[in-house]
C-alpha cells in the first residue's frame, strides 16, 4: 500500500483567503482609526475641492457675520474694514486645529503691531469648550463662537477645518487656505494684507 500525498490547497482558495484577510485588516484600521478619533470629521473627508468651491471667490468681498464672543461681544467682519483681517475658523475638536494653535498665538503677536486683526470663529462646538482650550493655550486672542454655525455656515460652508482666511483693508478676500498654517506660513500670508 502506498502512502499517499496530502491534498494540495488550490491556488483560487489560496488567493481568496488572502484577499480576504487583508481586507479584514484593513477595515479593522479603518475602525480603529475612526473610534479613537472620536468620529469627528469622518463625513467630511474627501470634501476639500467642493468645499473650496462653495466659498466666496478670492478676489470677492468678504460675506459680513456677527458672531459673539465669550463676554457675549458681537464681533462684525465689517467694522474692521480698512485693516487687514486673518480669520480663522476652528474647533477645540480637530486634531490640526489644537496643533497649529501655538503657531497661530505666535503669528497672532507677531502680526498685531502690524494692524492685522485675527477673528477666531469656533464652530461645531460649545462656548465652554472653545474658550476653555483657547486658555489652556495660552491663546491672547478672542475666540469667537459658532456653536450651531449658523451665523457663518450660510456664507462660509465648510467642510475642512482650520480654514483660514486673509481680507484685504477694502474687504476683498485675498486668500484662502483650507489646512494648518505654521507661524511662519501665517505671516507670509498676512503680509499680502498688511500691504494693501
């Protein structure tokens, strides 16, 4: 009696189980990487080219808004017209809105004595929340807040955050940039304002 070989997988089993093990893989990172995000801004990837359309136009004027701020102050894009404006809308819960936030404080003073103001809009979260990280900063500047963004989300729809943008003294847009910003980067950009 002759001892016989064991069966040999066959190459199509072979390559499916494969196939399928590395796409249980990859959408257990997918979950892993969205719980401990905390599912923020899941449903905006992928959005940055529409988004950016959707905003005003650069070379347009700058929509007004009235958003307070913590004192309960109403802040107006308009009653800084004829000064260069920075404005910065953020959230204490996107990752790369707390990490340019040292960056935005340091551009911030750099740029003060230059005459540039900068209206931080929170959005997407409590007054609590914004004014409470801008403190844990160190952050001098006000934070503004729109919690339900419904003072700003009709001009200003976005899906990217931070998303900043620089208004000439006349109130035209002069750029927009839909990522973080470095000190540096921020004060490059500023100086196209400061000079108009």
């Amino acid at each position: 009696m002759t001892a016989s070989s064991p069966p040999q997988p066959q190459p199509g089993i072979s390559r499916m189980v494969r196939v399928a093990a590395s796409l249980a893989v990859a959408m257990a990172i997918i979950l892993g990487a969205w719980f401990i995000s905390g599912r923020e801004g899941i449903n905006d990837l992928g959005k940055a080219g529409m988004n950016y359309s959707a905003l005003p136009a650069v070379g347009s004027q700058a929509p007004d808004f009235a958003v307070p701020d913590a004192d309960g102050t109403i802040h107006t894009l308009s009653e800084y017209r004829g000064q260069p404006v920075w404005i910065n809308f953020r959230g204490s819960w996107c990752p790369p809105c707390r990490a340019e936030m040292p960056d935005a404080e340091a551009a911030d003073e750099a740029l003060q004595p230059q005459g540039v103001v900068l209206l931080a809009i929170s959005r997407r979260e409590s007054t609590a929340d914004a004014v409470n990280f801008a403190a844990l900063n160190h952050a001098t500047f006000p934070i503004l807040s729109d919690p339900l963004e419904t003072l700003t989300g009709q001009t200003y729809p976005l899906a990217n955050f931070p998303t900043h943008i620089f208004v000439n003294r006349d109130g035209t847009i002069a750029h927009i940039v839909m990522s973080p910003l470095s000190e540096a980067q921020a004060i490059a950009y500023a100086q196209d304002i400061i000079d108009s």
